[in-house]
C-alpha cells in the first residue's frame, strides 16, 4: 500500500471520530444557544484543562515554534515557551476560579463580552459592543492562521496545491463547528490534546533516537553560532529571504547576535496574552463546579510544560537531522511533518500528523465559535434586537460563522505566511485588548465602566499602531506589541477610573459576592 495512502486512511479515521462526537453533541447544542455556545456550564475537570489547552494552543505549536526553533535557534522559540508556561499557571491559578465564580454572579454571562457589560450593569451596551467588534476582527485573524497551517499540512504531505488543501480543510472545520457547537469542540478538544502531546512526545523521543543521543544533538546544535544558546541567536545567510548552501554542501550562517534583556523581556510578554484570551477564558466558565478548577490547572500545567519543551526539542533537533531541507522560513515551519514522515511507517505517521490536524480543529472551532457568539448573542440580541428568539440567535450565530471563515479563507490565501507572525499579532490583539480589563474587572473594584472602555480602546488600537508605525523604527522599540499595548491598557484603566465617579452600590456589592464566593 502506497504511503500516501496509508497517511490518508489513518487520518480519515481521526476525522471520522471527531465527525462523530460532532453528530453525538448536535441534538444537545441546537437545544438551546446556552448549550450550543457554553455547554450549559457542565465540563468536567478533565475535558476543561486540555480543551482549554488544546484550543490554545493550535497548529502553532505543532509547526510555528518548531519552525522558530529551526530557523533561528533556541533562544527566541525557548523564551518564547517559557512566557507562555509561567502565563498559562498563572491565568489558572489567579483568574479561573474568580472568572466562573463572578460570570454566574453577574447575570449568568455565556460569553465575555456578556461578563464584561453585565459586570458594569450596562444600559447602553458599548462595552459589548466594543469587545464583540474586537473580537471578530482578532478571531478572523486567529481563523486564517489554522487555514494556513492546513494548507501546509494537506500540501506537504500529498504534493497537492497549497489552495487546494486550504480551502478543503476550511469547510470540514466550518461544518463541524457548525453542527456540533461548543459541547463538540470541548469533547473534541480532550481527544486532539492527547493527540497533540502523544506526537510531540513520539517525535521529539525518536529524533533523539535518530540523531545519536542527547549529548550529540547538543553538540553538533552548539557547533552553529548562537543556535544552542539563551542570550544569543543564529543568523541565516539569506538571498530574497531563501537561506544559501554552502560548498561543502551545508546550510550557511552568519555571525550571531545578541538576545539581551529587552529581547527577553519581550518574549516573556507572551505570557500576559493567556488574561485576555477569550477562548481559554470561555472554559473556565464552562466548568460545572469551581472547585473542580484546581485540579483542572495541575493537569493543563503539566500538558503544557510537556508539549512546550518538544515542540522546541523538535525545532533544534530538526535542524541538525535535516540541515538543507527548509530554506525559509515559511518552510522551516514543516519540520514537524518532515520528521514524522522520516522516522514512522505511513501509518503511525498519519496518525502523528493528526495531531497537527487536531490542533488545528481545536483551535479554529473554538475561534470561529465565539466569533459568531459575539455577533448574534452580544450584538444581535443584545443591541439589535434585544426580544431575538433563541432560534433566531442561533442561525444568526451559523450565519456569521460562515462569514468569519470566507474572510478567514480570503487572509489564508498566500501560502508563504508564517503562522507564528500570524499567531503573534492576534495573540497580542486580544492579550491587550481583553487582559488588563479583565483583570481589572475581576480584582479591583474602583474601576469604572468608562475606565473599562477607555483599556479596551487604548490596548486594542495600540497592537495595530505599534505593530504597523513603531516597531519597524528598531532599536528599544523593536518589542513585541502585547507589551506596550498591555502597559498603556492598565494606565489608562486606572487613570481613567479615578477621573470617574465610582460604580454604583449595587454594583460594587456583586464585586464583594463574587470575592466572597471565591
């Protein structure tokens, strides 16, 4: 049997499992658009930790910051991991309880836009407004970095046109959402987090295996300059951005550079993002029991510690088996496949690709889901037509679904994007956009509504201005965007917050319950 199509069946056979639990969980979804968009607040432990984890953590994992990690060492890829594991304990153990403990409190709120406006007891509804605005157009983005990473999945490993692929792993991913709603995507999501972590393990494992031995892999990774080394980083010798062979017959680099404090610090900032991500925050207030949380953070912990470390494993030691290989950096990013591929028969390494597959799915179900909950729940219901029928709501949720993926399509069209800069800029959009408000929200009560708005707008607009007009400038400035848009987010909220009146009694007295009940 063809290798091809020993990778095809072992993969359709993931596929059909997921269309399964899809199908098992449509009745319960259509019930109601509690059920289709939170669950009815009924995950367990388990399927909490590792569909919050899953969703998170999408195709990038798999193939993004492994391919950071081949392309330019370990010091951006290894810091990078670091700032989201310390951010990922921290939103667990800071924000999870006191979110689904307060969202219960404030009006029974089923997405965060509705946790956000009913914290504040709008009549006016602008902060929904604002946050459901933000995020369609941040989810888009996230949407089109899953298509992309289908694309180079399906296009590598069937040498069919990246198009193609993009397209039909876009409509499998928009049907699925589309009957099976969040119950689907958080059952969905525990199984593709133990496909995920089993392939990242099996790979890094053999690639060691492969490649003679820990202690060989570090020594020959040393032998590049600045590859192997936390304050430094390798340069590719690059011609229109394709790195050059040299005579010998190897990949060529140059001199390395520095990776100082402020490079640092700036990869760290990664971790902030997790505070405001409203697909890993929609989980916590999913969960049947609060008390249940503890338990759920040891294990997304744990999976996240573990998945983080070979993913980069996984870059380094890509590098050194297959050296001349991948020559940008957009090709860089299918080291994973590659080494599945070399060190699997067809079979197995189906069944590793879906790992990529399942992080994918997870993680755009979970976009495109809450995307469309922010148009038909905060926004059609809530402002347009406030007397919608729960039917209404969830055709208007299936309608925008369907929009948010076409312009998710039409962004996934250039098959040379990156999916970690992709990744990235959405990233930031909604760490600085949601984070500091939410933390604001859910631990100090001075702050106002207006203060609210005035974080949202600051962090939010800051991502695009500094991303697009001050970064390119260099120098100090060349920081990742999150963390001056974070920065600027919480001194506007505090300034802006004592410049107005105090939040009503009432108000004030469902922040003390929430605090008590925590």
């Amino acid at each position: 049997m063809e290798a091809s199509l020993q990778i095809s069946i072992a993969m359709t056979l993931y596929i059909a499992m997921v269309i399964v639990i899809g199908v098992f969980y449509a009745r319960r979804a259509s019930e109601s658009s509690d059920n289709y968009l939170i669950g009815g607040r009924s995950l367990g432990p388990w399927i909490t930790a590792m569909a919050a984890e899953a969703s998170d953590m999408s195709g990038w994992l798999l193939m993004g910051l492994p391919g950071v990690a081949y392309w330019c060492g370990l010091s951006d890829a290894a810091w990078t991991a670091i700032g989201l594991a310390i951010g990922t304990y921290l939103n667990w153990l800071f924000v999870a309880k006191r979110l689904r403990v307060y969202s219960h409190v404030a009006g029974n709120a089923i997405t965060i836009p509705d946790f956000l406006s009913n914290r504040f007891k709008e009549d006016k509804k602008i902060i929904l407004t604002i946050a459901a605005l933000f995020i369609l157009v941040f989810f888009t983005v996230y949407a089109a970095s899953c298509f992309v990473t289908v694309g180079k999945l399906f296009s590598k490993l069937f040498d069919t046109k990246y198009l193609y692929m993009m397209i039909a792993g876009a409509i499998f991913v928009v049907l699925y959402t589309f009957v099976g709603g969040f119950l689907a995507e958080s059952a969905s999501d525990f199984m593709q987090g133990i496909v995920m972590i089993f392939a990242l393990t099996a790979v890094l494992v053999f690639g060691v295996s492969s490649s003679g031995g820990l202690k060989t892999v570090i020594d020959n990774a040393k032998s590049i300059p600045g590859f192997f080394d936390f304050f430094g980083m390798a340069q590719p010798q690059v011609v229109d951005g394709v790195q050059q062979i040299g005579e010998n017959g190897q990949a060529l680099f140059g001199k390395a550079t520095s990776y100082g404090l402020l490079s640092i610090i700036s990869t760290l900032s990664w971790g902030l993002g997790y505070f405001g991500m409203p697909h890993v925050l929609l989980k916590f207030m999913a969960i049947k029991e609060p008390s249940e949380l503890t338990m759920s953070r040891r294990i997304a912990a744990v999976w996240v510690i573990i998945s983080l470390t070979a993913a980069v494993g996984i870059g380094i030691i890509g590098r050194i088996l297959f050296p001349t290989e991948l020559l940008t950096q957009s090709q860089a990013e299918n080291i994973f496949i590659i080494m599945s591929m070399d060190y699997f028969v067809p079979f197995v390494a189906g069944i590793v690709m879906a790992g990529i597959l399942a992080a994918t799915i997870s993680s755009s179900d979970s976009y495109l889901l809450i995307a469309a909950s922010a148009l038909s729940k905060n926004i059609y219901q809530g402002i347009i037509k406030k007397d919608a029928s729960d039917k209404e709501v969830l055709i208007v949720s299936r309608i925008t679904l369907l929009i948010v993926a076409l312009v998710a399509v039409i962004i996934a069209l250039d098959e040379n994007s990156v999916i970690f800069t992709v990744v990235s800029f959405a990233w930031a959009g909604f760490g600085a956009t949601f984070g500091p408000v939410m933390l604001f929200s859910l631990f100090w009560k001075r702050i106002t509504r207006i203060g609210a708005i005035a974080g949202m707008i600051t962090g939010g607009s800051m991502v695009f201005i500094w991303n697009l007009l001050i970064r390119p400038l260099g120098g100090v400035f060349d920081i990742y965007e999150l963390l001056p848009a974070f920065l600027l987010s919480c001194i506007a909220i505090v300034i802006v917050s004592y410049l107005t009146p105090e939040e009503s009694k009432e108000i004030q007295e469902v922040f003390e319950l929430a605090k008590e009940l925590d």
